[in-house]
C-alpha cells in the first residue's frame, strides 16, 4: 500500500456555516476522489444540528472544481464578482 498524500480537504464552521476548500493532487484528477470526499464532509456537516448551511466557491475559469461541488450535491446558486483575488 502507498502512502502519498493525494489531497486535502478542509472545514472552517462559522456562524451555523460551514465553509469547505479542496486540494487534489494532479496526478488524481478525474477519478472522483475529490468529489466523495467532499460529499461525507458535506453530509456530515449538514447533518449538524448547529449548521444551517454548507458552501464553496471556487474560481470562473475552473468549472471543473464547480462539477466537483455539484456531484457532492451542492447547488451553483450565482456569481460573485470580485469575490477573490
């Protein structure tokens, strides 16, 4: 069995939110490792009585971290502009 680090995935809760970042390494794209393991965060985060809200945002010209977001079952609900730079 390996032992290489394939990515990270973390939490900030906030205010009855919880705000999620990923990291995947290349070589690991495009077999969905990205997407189940935000998905159990998810679940489990929403699955708090406390937190009202799971989120992401991830940048215009990366739709396919967006396509992550949505195959862990979260909703594109608009843009924002300026949001990050």
């Amino acid at each position: 069995t390996s032992h290489a680090i394939v990515g990270s995935l973390g939490i900030i809760l906030e205010d009855h939110k919880a705000l999620f970042g990923y990291v995947l390494g290349k070589k690991y794209w495009g077999q969905g490792n990205a997407a189940e393991a935000l998905r159990h965060q998810v679940d489990w985060a929403l699955g708090q009585p406390a937190i009202h809200r799971a989120w992401a945002y991830c940048d215009l010209e990366n739709p396919t971290s967006a396509r992550v977001m949505e195959k862990a079952g979260m909703v594109r609900e608009g843009i924002l502009r300026r949001w990050h730079i």
